[in-house]
C-alpha cells in the first residue's frame, strides 16, 4: 500500500506536471526537489520491500510450527491407537 501512495505521489509530482495537465509552472525548478522525490519513491520500495520479506519470514514461521504441531498430534494419535489395540 505504501508503494502505492508512493506512485501516486510520485505521478502527482513528476509526471503530471510534466505531461502539461494545465499545471502553470514546473514543479521541479531546481533538481533538489526532484532527488527529494526521487528518495521518497525509492524509501517507499524499500519500505515494502522489508515489509513483503518480514510477512514472508512470518508465514514461514507460522507452517513450521503447524507441521510440528501436526506431527506431534499424530505421533500422539498413534501412540494411542497402538496402546489401546495392544491391550485386546
């Protein structure tokens, strides 16, 4: 999401000014506010980036832990199962 209000800030600034949507006068007169902007589009990706990796890291985590349990439950199961058949 952060990306895509980066865009459109992005759009906002650069592109629309540039494509002459009736803006009166350019936007970036001097190139500080284009590497500004620039920065900002480039920290929101990084930002989504960590984002995307820590929620990744997350899910991973998240079925790892749903295996163990899964398999700690059937290994429970079975110990039950051969327990009660065993005595008949």
């Amino acid at each position: 999401m952060k990306t895509l209000g980066a865009f459109a800030t992005f759009a906002a600034l650069v592109i629309l000014p540039i494509s002459g949507c009736g803006y009166p006068h350019h936007a970036f007169r001097d190139r500080s506010e284009f590497r500004r902007a620039h920065e900002d589009f480039r920290r929101a990706g990084w930002e989504a980036r960590e984002e995307l990796r820590r929620a990744r890291q997350d899910v991973q985590r998240e079925l790892r832990q749903a295996r163990e349990d899964f398999r700690r439950e059937m290994r429970q199961a079975h110990r039950e199962l051969r327990d009660e058949f065993g005595r008949w």
